[in-house]
C-alpha cells in the first residue's frame, strides 16, 4: 500500500462541515439533495510526492457524447434520446501507476449525509466497457465522522462492487457496492473500524483514479488507463450529468483535492 496524500485537503472539508448547517444545503425541487461531481486533478510537485513530481499525463472531464443518455433512456440506436447530451466523466492517467498524479471528482451536496447502515448505503456508478475496473481505481475515497466523534477514511475500490449490465446500455457495466467489510475497506489501521460505524455523517467523498496504463483490469486485459462513468449512484440518487474540464488552466493542478495514494487491498 502507498503513501497517502491529500489530507490537508480533508481537513479543510472537515472544517467547512463543521460550519454548514443542515438548512444551507441545497435541495432539488423533490427535497432531495442536488449532488454533483467536479473535476479535478493531482499532479503532485516533488515536496508533496517525497520524490520526483508527477506527470501531466491526467484528465477528468465531462464530455458530451461521451456517456448515457443524461435523461436516462436507452442509448444509440433509440430516437427519443438521439438529440440528448449523452454526458459522461472521462477520468485517464496516460501513464504509470507510480507516477505521483491522479484524476477524480469532487461528490458534494454530501456533506453530513448520515449513513443509517452501512450494509445497505450504496455507492457506484456505470462505467463503459474496455474501461478499467481495477482493485483502487476508480474508487471512492470516503470520509466519515463517526458518531463517537472519530474521523476515518474508507475505499471502495471498482473490482470489488457488484457487476451486471448497464440498464440503459449492456455495453456498460453497472458497478455497485454497500458499505459493508472486504468492499468499503480502511485507508488507516486499527484502531480504526473495519465497517463504517452506523450513524456516520459524510464529511467528503471523492471518486479517485490514479492507476496507470500497465495494470490490467476486469474489462482491459492490456491496461488502459482510463474510464468513463455515468450514473453516479449515492445511495440510490443518481448523478447523470456535470460540467468541468481538468486540466482546464484554472492553475488546480497541485492541489490535493481529495487524493490519496492508499489503494486496493490487492497492490
């Protein structure tokens, strides 16, 4: 397991949970929360990498045409969704596992979600075929509170979800997890649980994707080193669409935004 990196960035999600109260988080017109997913990037500079500095070989973006249709009918060829924006999150790293950068997004709308139970809280997404599945990529990278006061950090890396057909596209695979232990696993030892402790509020959550072009997955035998998603699923609310290109010359490129290099179980 590699080093972790990133955590100034949790600190600093934690503190904005601390100050956000229940009534300030937006809601759709349903009650329900407005989630989105942001791009970002990590291309760690030689003091944050304790080694050389990463590559600019990452990409996470939205792109049209590139994911199911957004309204959630059935993709090409079906006329009612011909004309739809067909958005989906491209995350690549054109390069070696061991080069100190990653490609993610950003889950907020999140923030003090409580998890009731954790064997029956869900996280996942759809992903296209040929894309990469491996054991820490793409992952999510979950931060709890506890309710006895503790912060821990939990993956739930794509190979070990439930895979079955895309509903809208059995090109795609429909990837899904419950929180439950041996699939939501801990970034820290103990003392920390090995389950995510019921009545848990989320402080982050992230989907991270830092393995490269030489590690093989359950759809790309040869290491592809990218994937697209759609249908990110929190817990039954789906995210279809989003907006943001990485990098995009907004100058984030060495922030830590949610990274961490603590992978798969299978490293």
């Amino acid at each position: 397991m590699r080093r972790f990196r990133g955590f100034s960035m949790v600190a600093a999600l934690a503190a904005i949970a601390l100050v956000v109260p229940m009534t300030a988080l937006a809601r759709d017109g349903d009650g329900t929360r407005h989630l989105t997913a942001k791009p970002w990037i990590f291309v760690g500079t030689a003091a944050q990498c304790g080694g050389p500095a990463g590559s600019r070989i990452v990409t996470s973006a939205w792109l049209g045409g590139m994911g199911l249709p957004d309204n959630g009918g059935l993709n090409s060829p079906d006329p009612s969704t011909s004309n739809d924006p067909h958005r989906g999150l491209l995350l690549n790293k054109n390069g070696p596992t061991t080069d100190c950068s990653s490609a993610g997004a950003t889950i907020n709308g999140v923030t003090n979600m409580v998890i009731t139970d954790p064997t029956t809280f869900t996280l996942g997404y759809d992903y296209r075929n040929g894309g990469h599945c491996g054991a820490g990529a793409p992952r999510f990278n979950l931060t709890v509170t506890a309710p006895t006061g503790e912060e821990w950090t939990y993956f739930v890396g794509c190979a070990a979800s439930v895979q079955t057909p895309a509903v809208q596209d059995a090109e795609w695979i429909q990837s899904r997890s419950a929180l439950i232990t041996g699939v939501a696993y801990p970034a820290g030892p103990a003392p920390q649980p090995a389950l995510v402790p019921p009545g848990s509020k989320i402080v982050a959550l992230d989907i991270v994707f830092d393995e490269g072009t030489e590690n093989a997955g359950l759809s790309d035998p040869n290491g592809v080193g990218l994937a697209v998603l759609d249908n990110i699923d929190i817990n039954g609310q789906l995210i279809r669409s989003g907006s943001g290109i990485e990098p995009g010359g907004g100058g984030r490129e060495n922030d830590d935004h949610g990274s961490r290099e603590g992978r798969g179980r299978n490293d």
